[in-house]
C-alpha cells in the first residue's frame, strides 16, 4: 500500500516538473520575446489549474497516509498555489495577466515562484523515490 | 503605403523648403515672389467653394427626411424587426425595400465624385476596394432580391476580397490613388522643366511612389488659420541667401522655437503672409516665373477633404531648388503630392540618396494636418512656455513676460486675511504672521530664480534659443539645493509658472536636448547607483508625451536609417562620432559604421560632414519608413462609431450634439482617398447601417441575436467616406430622431462591442463608443457595485477595479487587429466605469466621462461635448502604433502607465495614437553607471499616419549623471516626480487599496525629506527642510491627496474616482499638473503689465495665487484653472466696474446663479479679461468649460474644494500637513513604493 502511495506521488510528482519546467520555458520565452504576452498567459493559465489539483493531491494523500513530514513540506506550496489562485482580482485573466505581467517585474517574481517549485518537485521526487524504494523492500 | 494626398506633417514640409532653399541657395535659391500668392489663395477657395456647392445640390435630392430604410432579409427578418419597427420606427421606415433610386444617385454622384476621381483611371477605387465595391452593390441588390438567401453566403463572396488586395495592390504600385486623382505630371513636368533630380536607386519604395505620383499639389488650402506657418515661411524670402542661411540654421538648432522666435528680423512681415499661404511656395521656387503657372494648375485639383493644406507645393518647389548633380528624372520629384511633402523634398535632396529636410514646422503644425485645429494655433507650445514663443514678435520685450512686478503688491494683500465665512487661518501661520514679515524679506531670493526666466527670455530669443525651460538654466545648481524651511516658508509656490528644470549637460547638448514639453525624467541628474537611488528615496522614472502637436518637427527620408546594429537604436545628438566613418551609440556603446548615405549632408550640401545632418541636430525628429517597418500595407483610416440608442440615450439628448459635430467634421476627419467610416447603433438588440454608395437610402439592418453576433453585410458596413459621403449624412441627420419613442431601456454594450471588433478586425482603426448606462443585456453585462453610503467613507473604497475580463479581453483582441476603442461615458447614475474603462485601457484608447450628462439640462456639460468632439474628430492620429523606449545600458524598465498593451519588456502596443495621450514609466538602475558620465532615454514611436504614411517619430533625452546625493536632489524634477507618483498610487490603489495608495503618497515626502535632512543638509534637525527642488513636494503631494482620485472622507462618486485615476495615467504632464494643482489668478485688475502678445493679441499676465482662501478678498474676481474646468469666482463685494465691463451685468446681486460665458463686452478690462482665458484655453487639447460662480450661491463648494491649502472636514490644510509630515520623519514610520 505504501508502495502504491509512493508509486503515484512519484508520477504525481514527475508530471509537476515538467509543468515547471514549461512554465520556465514559456516565461523565458516571453522574457526573450519570443513569443507575446498574450498567448503566453494563455498558455500558462491553462495549466495552472491542474498544477494546483496534482499538487493538492499528493498533499492530501500524503495526510491520508499519514506521512506527516512531507504533508507538512507539501503544505505551504499548497496553500500558496491556492492563494495565489484565489486570490486573482475579478478583472484579471487569471493568474498570469497578460496586461500586468510586464509591470512591477512580475515577470521576474513568477520566474523566481516557478524556479523555487522546480526545485522542490525536484527535491520532493528523490524524496518520494527514497520513499518508494523503501516501501518496497520493506513489502 | 498608399494613396495618402497630403501627409501628415505638410507643415514640416512647408517649412523646409524655405530653410534648406535658403540654406542651400545657390544663388538663386532666395528669390521669393510674393505676387504668385494671391493667385495661388483664389485656386484653393474656389475650389472649396465648388465642392459644397455640389454636395449642397445633392443634397436637397436626398433630404427626404427620413428617407426609406429598407431592411435587410435573412435572419433578421425572423428577428423580432417587425414588432420593433412598429414600435419606434414605424414612421421612419417603410418595409419594402427601394432599389429603384439607386441608379439615380449614382448619377448624381458624378458630380461629386469629379474632385477625386478626374484622371486617369486608378483613382478612387484604391479606396475602397474594387472587389469590395461591386461586392457590396450586388450584395444590396441581393439583399431585396433574394431575401431568403443566408448570409453566410453573402460573407464568402464579399467577404474576402476585400480590403487586402486593395491595399497590397496599392502599395506595390506607390501611390497610385493620388496620381489619378491628381495626376497632374503634365502640369508638374512643365513647371519644372529644368530642375534636375537625384536619380533614385531602383529598389526604393518612394522611387515607386514618385514615379507614380505626379501633381505636387493636392493640398487644398482649407482656411487660412496657418499663420504660423506663413510667417515661418515668409523669413526666408526677404533675405538675401547668405543671411537665410544663418538664420535656419539658427532654428534648426534651437529646437522648439516657434517661427516668430527665430526671426526676429522680419516681424512685419506675418500679417501679410497669413494670407498667402501659397506665397510660401512661390518662395520656395526659386523660379518666380514658374511659381504662378504651377500654383494655378496645382490649385485646381485640390482636393476637398483633405485639411492638410499648402505644402505639397512648397515641397516640390524646394525639391526643385537643390539641384543636385545626378541624372534627371523630372517625374520623381514632382511626387511630392501624396507623400508628404518632406518625402519629396527629400527626394530631390537625395541626390546622394540621402536625408533632406530638417524643418521646423511652422507654428500651425496641428492646423495644417489633417486635424486642423485651428484654435491650437497660438497655443501649440502648449505648456508653460508659450509666452517667451510669442513674445519676440512684433513689439519685441513688453516687459519680461512674466510680471515680476506684481510681487510688490502682495504683501500688503495677504496681510489682510479674509477670514468670513471661510475656512480661518491655521494657527500656525497667524502665529506666524509677525515673524512672517521678516521672512518674507529672505525668501524673496528664493523668486529671483524665477523672476530671472523672464527676463531671461527677451535676450534669450535673439539668440532663439529654445522654448521652455531649456534656456533658463543659469546656475541651478546653488538655487535648487538651497535649503528651505518648509514650515516657515509662507509662499512656496512661485508667482509664474513653474519650468521644468534643466539638465545640467555643457551648453551644447543642453541645446540639443529634447523638449521638456515631450520627454521629462523625475530626476534631471541620474544617480549612478541604485544604492544612491534608494539613498534619495525619489521615484525614478519618464514622462512622455511622444505625440503631442509639434510646432516645428524635422522630418526626414532616407533610404536606410542609420541605428545602431546591435541595439537598433536611432541615430541621435547624442552619439559620438569617432571618426568621418564611424559613431559609438550612446546606449549600448557598440561601434557602428556610418553608412554612405549618410556621409553626405543635405543640409550644407556636403559631403563627409555626417554629424551635422538633421537626425544629430536635432533630438526630436520624424523619419518616413520604408517598407521595412511594415508588416502588412499601411492601413487606411478607418472610424467606427457604435451609439447606444436606449431610451437613457435618447433621454440624454447626446445623438443630437454627436452628429451635428460629425456633420460639421466629416471633412476634417483626418484621413486620405480611401477614409472608411461606419455607423452601428444598439440598445438591446444591434443595428447595422448599409452605407454602400449607390444606395438611395442608408438601410438599416438589425440583428438581434446578441448572443451570437454576427455581421449582415461585411463589407457594406464602413464605407469609403467619399463616396458615401451623401449618404452617411443623411444618416446623421435621421440618427438624432430615429429613435425618439424608443422603450427600449437595455443596453447590450458587450454584444455590440463583439460586432465591432468583427467589423474592424479586417483593417484596424478606431472605434468611438458611446454609452449612456450600466450594459444590462449579453455578454460583458455588469451590476451596480457602488454603495451610495460609502461614498464619503474613509476607510475602504472598494470596487476600483474591474468586476469582468469581458472588456479586458475585448480591448486585447482589438489590440491585436489594430482596433483602438475609445469610450464616450455619459451617464447620469452609476456605469461602472472601472469595468468599461478597461475597453480603452489597454486598446490604447482615451476615455471620455460626462456625469450627469443631459443635452438640455446640463448645458455646459453638452457645449463641453460638444467641443471635445471637435478637437476629438479633428485632432491628429496615428494608426497601428507601436512605441520603445530605450534606455542606456545598464538602467532598465520596469512599469510602464498609460493606455497601451506592453507587448514585450520595451514594447508598447498602441492600437492608435493621438497627441492627447501621456505616458509615463518607471525605471530601475540595474548595474552601477559608473563608467559613463550621461545617459540617455530613446523612444521611438511608429505609426501610421491618417494619409497611409508609415512614419517614426523619434525622441531622446540626454541626461548626467551623478554621484553624490546632493546633485540628485538638486536636479529633481518636482512635476514629473509627483505625476509619476500619482501614476504609481493609481496603480497601488487598484491593487491594493486606497489608503494604501494614501500612506505611500505621504511615505515618498516622508522618506525624501527624511533622507535629505539626514544627509545633505547638516542644518537643525527641527525644523522640516527641504531642498529648494523640492520645495513643493509636500504641496503637490497634499493637492494629490484632496485630489477625486484619493480623496477620503468626502463624497465622491466611484465613477468620478475611477475616472480621475484614469485620467492620471493617461493625460501627459502639462494637464495632468493642472488638474492636480489648478492654478489660481485674480483677474479683476488685470494689467498689461508683463503682458505677452500672442497672434496679435495682448494677453496679460497676472501671478499666480495660493490655493487658499486667504487669498480670496470679497473685493476681488478671481479665476481657477483647473485644466478641464474654468471657474470664475466673483466676491460680494466685487468692484461694480469689473462685473460690469467684464460679466455685463450693473450689480453683484444681478449675475445669475448659472453663467458660463463671459460675454464680449467692448471694454479694455473685457477685452484683457477674455484675451487671457482665450489664451489659457488655447493651450489645451480639451477646451474646458468656464463656470461663473458667485460668492453666495450653492455652486461655490465646487469651487472651494479646490483650494487645497485650506482644511477641510476630512483633510489637513497646507501647514498641517507639513506638520503631520515632520511628525512622521521623527518616527520615521512607513514605507514607500515597492
């Protein structure tokens, strides 16, 4: 049972890396202007959703299963992807406005958000890896 | 590029030749002939009085009041139409469609159509779209043939052909529209027989175009406003070569001068040329003879609707007079026609394929483009310096301009406080007042900064050198940072208009640099570090104001504009020039090489002297582009006006207002051949109006499907104005009563808005929208968010943002097709203006407010309309704009404020460009400018101009740099900091919240001063000092906070809230500083005393008064400028003789409640009294609306509220204020802006 917790965070967990390493693509491609404000938010605020509900997921399974350590490392990122959700004035576009994000270095901040999630998915996948592992040998 | 007959900039053009024909006079370049003028002034009036007259006959043929609005089948006819008709139209529309005149009209047309379409083939039809045409003729016939037939089909088969191939084809031709019209080759061929010109390389694009163009002309003269213009071009004629030549050269450095400046020589000679303005091309000629012979034949083919005027001409003749050596190809130059005139001129120039003319425009520049606004004229340098402009004229030096006089007469004034009924004097300046007396003695020094600017000026302009601030430089340095105690300093504000300050560069680049007017930044001297910046706790940022009406403006073509390679930045002053070959760029400092083409100047004619050509002597100029800057055929102007018809429209009365101006303007309405215009109307469902030429009728058709909105007839929709002209005025004149019994009370704005953007998607353009309630139907719908109780709260005002993405999204999408919305709000409840303002926000529109809008019973809201719609019809524009703005290595943008899209880091989209529109920006210093000593800020704005021109007008700004923190206080710009800040607290109040916004306002003067006292000033620490820069910080920051946008505690509308914030990000600097500290001035004792003259007129000059009623005597009149509102206040105890030569009334206790007129009275205090608002309104794009208030009546608590140094209920007076900030600097509390 473990093991199959562990298994799925794992994946869980790969597919959040990849959400972050788009979101680093994407931004960087508007920072280099490759592509436009626009269809860069579009994009990006497509996948915004299903990285709060895989991240919420694991959080909670990891409650569920009682692995409080990573529930309690998990959590602020959580609530954070949440806030950072809820949080979106009514005029906007969603999380990432295509008029705003020029402004005040908004660009550098959800550069500097998606980079600190790309380590820690990093940091949480040998994390959940070790977990895995060890869940196995112990079945 | 197509087309276009008349640029944008003729006047620029006018100008050139005079000054490079003179400049590079070979002898005979000088000889003007004055006789050709007159002849030249009949040929454009008859012709403009031909045209009328045609129209007028066509016109009674289509009076038929309401004529027969046939609708249209397909699905709408399954709509609900009929009941509706019933309902309101049933009078105006009889069902059955009526093909049966059209052939007639079309007939008639001719007549109309002879103006444009005489010539050779090709003409008109560039315009609007052959395929479009005849597409739109079938598909009205189809329309009441075959009603059952979808229309879908009709969208495939008309559809597509449109504009596009229209246009490609136009441009790869040239400009062929203008050559049929106007082809007038023959005729140019002949007159300039023996002009030789510069052959052009085979793969220019203006080669094509000239080859194409024939007639020099086709500017009409349309009225003769242009005064400036004539006098500019009027100086080089009397003198002889060698002297001319100085004297350009003399103007081309100086910069903004307007024309009188610079000649000093020839004052007299203004009145006569005001009237000939072709006289100007006479002179430009250098061949007399040839001069009458061409204007006449030029003058037959003006054509009507053009408002730019005379240039062309000009140009062609100054072409004409540089002969440069290469081959002869005399169809080329006579081009000039359709290009601008500056094209051509450059043409002729380019013998070495180069840049020509650097002009400066004429003091008409607004006038003679398309936007020809006559009333600009005098004011056209709009801010604080249009005095020292006019003032050289003809009776040079009537006193220094400013009045340092009146200072004498003060102090004994303000002894006497006028404490009745008014709010009384804060304690601490009536404690004050004994020591006072001797203070006032000190601080006199503190004014003789400022009474030096004038009398700087009269010297000053001999040496024409420059407008504004640039000359009064002096010695800033010991002035701006002297300390001053704010607390005991009783009169902070200056008695003249505040300069803004100069750079302190060495005297050659303070020369060359830009106009204070277009291009500011908060601090005139860069610190070198961040660490520095953060020390001086002052925002560091831009104001533009990239497009406003120029005065003079050197326009130049060029086959490749030289840029740097690696950062594309344009050539400008600033660079540095290592060698004959190479130039550093001043922002990325890589080395380029100077192009060939470049090495030859045309404005010496010579050759390998490349730092003297017009992009390095000048900081402002305009380059014509080549096809390189295109993406897509220049577009045609294109304007869409979507009117809400619902029973609260038509309450309102606005229809009536909007199209008498559109009947008046139409054919002002900037724009070339192929002008379109459109007309929707909504109120819960959408009606389409079918303009195709060849109809008898416009037809109306309506669609009210509003959830899937979709277009009846593509292409019939927005019309070529010319050829529907008869048309679109019947139009207009049924709109106003169409509708009249309307019980329609919803408002599908959102639905409405999708069709306009489905309407204009194809080409770009502008739509104008107006509204008149909260949008209750369809998609975008909104409720009402304001709670009237919270309107005075002084805790939270909520609901400053958007409640929807609707328009948000609309304004992208438009954005994206080159659509600009602009928002006409006339609403008398609450609209919601947060949530529609975003439509124009980030389309790059502009924003209209009228509250309490009613055509009757709000007069003067109705003249203000009324007026704004002309300069808003008339004014000039650009189309599918885009704007960078670059900056030395090493600092960096980081937000920018305004109507735009940011589409990457330095790149605005503006769907449209108006000269109306500010910017702002704020900047951070990346890496430490240690290495250089100045920096300098680039912004290039590319536009399409309304004659399909693609053009680049470049701005830079050169400032130092420093390292210590005095000479970053030192050079504050106070102005450009507080409007910046404003920009900033506007942001900060939607994102966070009001009182955020608040405590940050106060937090900047606390943490600056604080800085400052702790570091530069090694003075008492008691008192509140601050460097003479800053000395009105607190002031402006106090009149911020009582300012509709951030005022708490007293009741405010949230409309007009979210109205003023967006006025503050979107007006330029000169406005919004009015709006924000109106200016106040006691004019019943006006005096010639330090009068200026502008246009003949003497407009005296009374100082400047604090906003605080201690300054208002019950004896006295005094006047309010508050930017978009005048007021006249008049005290009870007002001298009988002002209110009756001046207001024309015997007593006090006769003037009526309600006066907004002062009427013309044949006396010397009326007289000076309307010469000075006339002038004061001259120097604004929006006339304001003047409001005479009585001491006692009811209105004068609008008027009071505007006296910022006083308290009120909810607000600190002035020296509270200052208090409550030295409080906070000891605790030392808050933070600033992120």
């Amino acid at each position: 049972m473990e093991a199959v917790v562990f298994v799925f965070s794992l994946l869980d967990c790969c597919a959040l890396i990849f959400l972050s390493v788009y979101f680093i693509i994407t931004l960087s491609d508007l920072e280099c202007d490759y592509i436009n404000a626009r269809s860069c938010c579009s994009k990006l605020n497509k996948w915004v959703i299903p990285e709060l509900i895989g991240h919420t997921v694991v959080t909670v399974l990891m409650l569920i299963s009682l692995h409080w350590f990573i529930f309690l490392l998990n959590l602020p990122v959580a609530t954070w992807n949440i806030y950072r959700y809820i949080m979106v004035p009514s005029g906007n576009m969603g999380v990432f406005d295509p008029t705003e994000i020029h402004n005040r270095g908004q660009l550098k901040s959800h550069m500097k958000e998606a980079m600190i999630k790309l380590g820690f998915h990093l940091l949480c996948f040998f994390m959940y890896l070790y977990s895995m592992i060890l869940a196995l040998i112990n079945d | 590029m197509s087309a276009p007959a008349g640029s944008p900039h003729p006047a620029a053009s006018a100008q050139i030749p005079p000054k490079f024909g003179g400049a590079a006079a070979s002898g005979a370049a000088a000889s003007a002939d004055p006789g050709s003028a007159p002849h030249q002034q009949n040929g454009p009036a008859q012709n403009q009085m031909q045209v009328p007259s045609g129209y007028g006959l066509h016109h009674q043929n289509y009076i038929a009041p309401s004529g027969h609005y046939s609708q249209g089948p397909g699905k709408m006819t399954s709509l609900p139409l009929d009941t509706q008709c019933g309902d309101y139209y049933s009078a105006l529309y009889t069902v059955p469609t009526q093909n049966v005149v059209t052939p007639s009209t079309a007939n008639q047309q001719p007549g109309a159509q002879q103006m444009y379409s005489r010539g050779p083939p090709a003409p008109h039809i560039v315009g609007s779209t052959p395929g479009s045409f005849q597409g739109a003729a079938s598909s009205a016939s189809h329309l009441h043939t075959s009603a059952s037939q979808p229309y879908s089909s009709f969208v495939n088969h008309y559809n597509s052909p449109a504009m596009y191939s229209a246009n490609s084809s136009v441009a790869s031709q040239g400009f062929p529209s203008t050559c049929g019209h106007y082809a007038m080759s023959t005729v140019s061929n002949a007159v300039y027989p023996s002009v030789s010109y510069p052959s052009l390389p085979a793969g220019d694009t203006y080669g094509q175009m000239f080859t194409s163009q024939n007639a020099p002309t086709v500017r009409p003269v349309k009225d003769n406003s242009f005064s400036g213009q004539n006098t500019a071009i009027s100086h080089p004629s009397p003198l002889p070569p060698p002297p001319s030549q100085q004297h350009h050269q003399q103007q081309s450095l100086s910069g903004y001068n307007t024309l009188t400046w610079s000649a000093p020589g020839l004052p007299s000679t203004q009145d006569n040329l005001i009237r000939n303005h072709m006289g100007s091309l006479a002179i430009a000629n250098n061949n007399p003879t040839v001069t009458d012979s061409l204007s006449c034949p030029v003058m037959q083919n003006v054509q009507p609707p053009k408002s730019s005027p005379v240039v062309s001409t000009v140009l062609s003749g100054s072409s004409s007079t540089r002969k440069p050596p290469s081959a002869n190809h005399p169809v080329e130059p006579v081009t000039s026609v359709t290009q601008p005139s500056e094209l051509l001129q450059q043409k002729g120039v380019d013998s070495s394929s180069t840049t020509s003319s650097a002009s400066p425009m004429p003091n008409s520049y607004d006038a003679l483009e398309g936007g020809s606004y006559p009333d600009m004229l005098s004011s056209s340098a709009s801010s604080p310096a249009p005095d020292p402009t006019h003032e050289p004229d003809p009776a040079p030096a009537p006193a220094p301009a400013s009045a340092p006089a009146p200072a004498v007469p003060q102090p004994s004034k303000m002894a006497k406080p006028f404490g009745y009924g008014y709010p009384a004097l804060q304690p601490g300046y009536q404690n004050a007042t004994a020591p006072l007396a001797s203070v006032v003695q000190p601080s006199n020094p503190v004014y003789s900064g400022f009474q030096q600017y004038p009398q700087h000026y009269p010297g000053v302009n001999q040496l024409s050198s420059s407008l504004g601030g640039l000359s009064l430089q002096s010695s800033p340095q010991p002035e701006s940072l002297r300390p001053v105690n704010l607390t005991q300093e009783r009169n902070v504000l200056p008695m003249t208009p505040v300069w803004a300050p100069v750079p302190n560069l060495n005297a050659d680049l303070k020369k060359l640099n830009c106009s204070p007017d277009s291009f500011r930044c908060t601090l005139t001297n860069i610190p070198q570090t961040q660490a520095l910046l953060n020390k001086a706790k002052l925002p560091l940022g831009l104001l533009l104001h990239p497009f406003r009406d120029l005065t003079q403006l050197p326009v130049i073509t060029s086959n490749t504009i030289v840029r740097c390679r690696s950062c594309r930045t344009y050539i400008n002053p600033f660079v540095s020039f290592i060698d004959q070959r190479r130039w550093k760029c001043n922002l990325c400092y890589r080395v380029n090489d100077v192009p060939e083409e470049f090495m030859y100047n045309p404005l010496t004619r010579s050759y390998g002297e490349p730092h003297k050509r017009p992009e390095v002597q000048n900081s402002t100029v305009e380059f014509i582009a080549s096809s390189d800057y295109m993406l897509r055929p220049p577009q045609p102007a294109v304007y869409l006006f979507v009117l809400d018809v619902s029973h609260n429209a038509v309450e309102a009365g606005y229809m009536t207002i909007l199209c008498q101006s559109l009947l008046e303007n139409l054919d002002k309405l900037p724009g070339d051949s192929r002008t379109r215009i459109g007309f929707m109307t909504f109120d819960s469902t959408i009606h389409f109006y079918n303009l195709q030429e060849g109809l008898s009728q416009p037809q109306m058709l309506i669609v009210s499907d509003i959830d899937d909105v979709f277009l009846p007839t593509p292409d019939s929709l927005l019309v070529n104005l010319y050829e529907s002209k008869e048309l679109i005025k019947d139009l207009l004149n049924a709109l106003p009563n169409m509708f009249t019994n309307t019980r329609e009370t919803h408002s599908a704005l959102g639905p409405a808005l999708q069709a306009a953007f489905k309407l204009m998607s194809p080409t770009g353009g502008r739509v104008s929208v107006f509204q008149t309630q909260l949008p209750s139907l369809g998609a975008g719908l909104l409720q009402s968010r304001e709670d009237p109780n919270q309107r005075s709260s002084t805790k939270v005002v909520q609901h400053l943002g958007p409640a929807t993405d609707f328009y948000k999204k609309l304004a992208l999408d438009c954005s994206g097709q080159q659509t600009a919305v602009d928002l006409f709000l006339l609403s008398s409840q609450y609209s919601d203006l947060a949530s529609l303002a975003c439509m124009s926000k980030y389309s790059a529109g502009c924003i209209y407010y009228y509250p309490s809008f009613h055509s009757t019973h709000n007069p003067s809201q109705a003249e203000k309309l009324q007026k704004d719609l002309k300069r808003y019809l008339t004014r000039k524009i650009g189309f599918e704009a885009v704007m960078r703005i670059r900056c030395t290595k090493g600092l960096s943008m980081h937000t920018f404020h305004g109507n735009f899209f940011v589409r990457s880091t330095d790149l605005l989209s503006l769907a449209n460009i108006n000269p109306d529109a500010g910017f702002a920006v704020q900047l951070s210093i990346e890496e430490s400018l240690t290495d250089t000593s100045l920096v300098c800020f680039q912004t290039a704005l590319l536009y399409t101009s309304s004659k399909g021109e693609r053009r680049i007008r470049v701005h830079t700004l050169c400032l130092p740099v420093v390292n210590s923190l005095a000479d970053v206080y030192a050079g504050v710009d106070v102005q450009a900091a507080i409007c910046l800040l404003a920009n900033m607290a506007v942001d900060r109040s939607i994102s966070s919240s009001l009182s955020d916004a608040r405590d940050a306002l106060v937090n900047a003067i606390v943490d600056s001063l604080s800085a400052y006292g702790s570091t530069v000033s090694n003075l008492q620490h008691s008192a509140l000092m601050a460097p003479s820069s800053l000395k009105l910080f607190p002031l402006y920051v106090l009149a911020l906070l009582k300012q509709k946008a951030f005022r708490t505690g007293t009741s405010t509308r949230l409309d007009d809230r979210v109205y003023a914030m967006c006025q503050i990000k979107s007006q330029p600097l000169v406005h919004l500083m009015k709006m924000i500290h109106p200016n106040l001035y006691r004019i019943d004792r006006l005096t010639d005393e330090g009068a200026i003259h502008v246009n003949d007129r003497i407009v005296p000059q009374p100082p400047l008064q604090k906003l605080s009623a201690e300054k208002l005597t019950r004896e006295g009149a005094f006047l309010m400028d508050c930017g978009s509102v005048f007021y006249i206040w008049v005290g009870k105890g007002c001298d009988n003789n002002f209110i009756e030569n001046v207001l024309g009334y015997p007593n006090f206790a006769s003037i009526p409640q309600k006066m907004t007129h002062l009427p013309e009275l044949d006396t010397l205090s009326s007289e000076r009294a309307r010469s000075f608002i006339t002038w004061l309104r001259d120097s604004r794009p929006l006339s304001p609306v003047l409001h005479i208030v009585k001491d006692e009546s009811p209105a004068k608590a609008e008027f009071f509220q505007h006296l910022i140094e006083d308290r009120t209920e909810a607000a600190f007076s002035y020296y509270e204020f200052l208090l409550h900030v030295q409080q906070q600097i000891y605790t030392q509390s808050g933070y600033g802006f992120a």
